[in-house]
C-alpha cells in the first residue's frame, strides 16, 4: 500500500494524489532512453572510443564503459538538452565530477 501525502492515507497506486509519481517515473524512463540512444549513436559511429574531454586534458582512449556526461552538471544549473550533453568514459565522467565538486 502506498500512503498519500496530501490525505494521509492508504490508496491504491490509482490514487488521483498519486499521480506526481507515475510522472516522476516517466521522465527519468525518458531520460534514461535518451541516455541510452546517445550512447549506442555514438558507438555506432565511433565505436568503443571514450573521445576524450579537452577541459581533462584527457586524449581520445578504448573504452567500454561510456557513460553520459552534462557539460554543465545538473547541480549548477545544467540541463538534460542534447547541446548539454556528451559521451565520455566513466573514469573521465568521474574524475570531471569531482573537479566541479572542488571548485565549486
């Protein structure tokens, strides 16, 4: 049972007041097919190559973890828009992390 933080009860996942949640759900499913088709696009025409980050110094490297990078992270403002986003290594996405974390 999921209890309704607007009425305080216990409702079927149907509930009316319940509904944030199904879209909540939906745009991070979204998000995360975007994710996704950016990824294998990039496969498709690159291959297995993170392609480096010239704010890393990082070159262009093999790579089979890829991962989605915001240029701009979600936490300063960033957004989900394709001119925000790119594919890096999870090593380079990390490393790039904590260099905004430090600085900020």
């Amino acid at each position: 049972m999921i209890y309704c933080d607007t009425c305080g009860s216990g409702h079927d996942p149907d509930h009316p007041h319940l509904a944030w949640l199904d879209e909540a759900r939906q745009r991070r499913h979204t998000t995360q097919g975007r994710f996704a088709r950016l990824i294998s696009t990039h496969v498709q025409i690159s291959g297995w190559l993170c392609p480096g980050a010239t704010d890393l110094y990082h070159d262009p490297h093999p790579s089979t973890m890829l991962t989605v990078d915001h240029i701009t992270p979600i936490s300063v403002g960033g957004t989900n828009a394709s001119t925000n986003l790119r594919v890096l290594c999870e090593l380079a996405n990390s490393y790039r992390g904590a260099r905004w974390s430090a600085s900020g």
